[in-house]
C-alpha cells in the first residue's frame, strides 16, 4: 500500500501572510476559512499535494530540515529568483555557476529556506531515468 502526499505543512507565524507569497511564488492559490490554518493549491479541491501553513506560537530557530526546490515553468531561474525577492524573500546562498547551472538558496518572510534552480528550457533535453525502492 502506497502512501500520497497531502500537503506539505509550514509551521509560521502568520499563515495567511506566508500563504500569500508562497500562492504569489507558485501561481497557486489561497484557500482558507474560519480555521487559522491555510492551505495553497492549484485549485480547490486539490487532486495533488498542497501547502498548509499553521499558525504557531513559537519562531523558527533552526535551519530546515526539509526544503522546497522549486524552478520555474516559463522563464529562467534568475527572474523567478527576481520575482522572490520582490515578493519579500531574501537570498542565503548563491551556488550559480558560470556555465549558467546551479541554484539559489533563499528564505520567505519567514526564514524557511527553499531553492530556485533552472527550468526545463534552461537545462535543455535530458535522458529520462526512472528508479524505484524497495
């Protein structure tokens, strides 16, 4: 028995404000009610896995142990990484190359780090491998 990914959950501060950037990011939006958690997805209800920001008391303290990659669909890495920063992340590593590969590292409003790295169109084709465990 396989198991599906729901959501992806983000302790925070103020879910609807991070639910905000993260929708603005991914082109996804907010759904939320009367409850104070929020959950962004490409429409309602969601087939796939979402994002669900609850609201917690306490601030973030440490690195993350998991994190988002995220490339852009149309575009190139360095304008998604633009869009971030207009949308208030700020950027904690910059691992680009001068071949045009590698990443950036940056953190949403709320610290929790996430990487940009290229799209499809900046790698260009690739051999498609497909691995399974167990």
């Amino acid at each position: 028995m396989a198991l599906e990914i729901h959501n992806i959950t983000f302790d925070c501060a103020d879910s609807r404000d991070l639910a905000t950037f993260w929708a603005g990011l991914l082109g996804w939006n907010v759904y939320y009610d009367d409850d104070p958690e929020v959950v962004v997805a490409p429409c309602f209800p969601h087939p796939g896995t979402g994002l669900l920001f609850v609201p917690v008391p306490e601030g973030k303290t440490a690195k993350n142990r998991v994190h988002l990659d995220v490339a852009p669909d149309e575009g190139t890495r360095d304008e998604a990484v633009e869009r971030a920063l207009a949308a208030g992340a700020t950027v904690i590593g910059d691992h680009r190359k001068e071949d045009g590969t590698g990443w950036v590292t940056l953190a949403d409003p709320e610290g929790n780090e996430f990487c940009i790295e290229r799209g499809a169109a900046e790698k260009g084709p690739r051999a498609s491998a497909s691995y399974r465990i167990g």
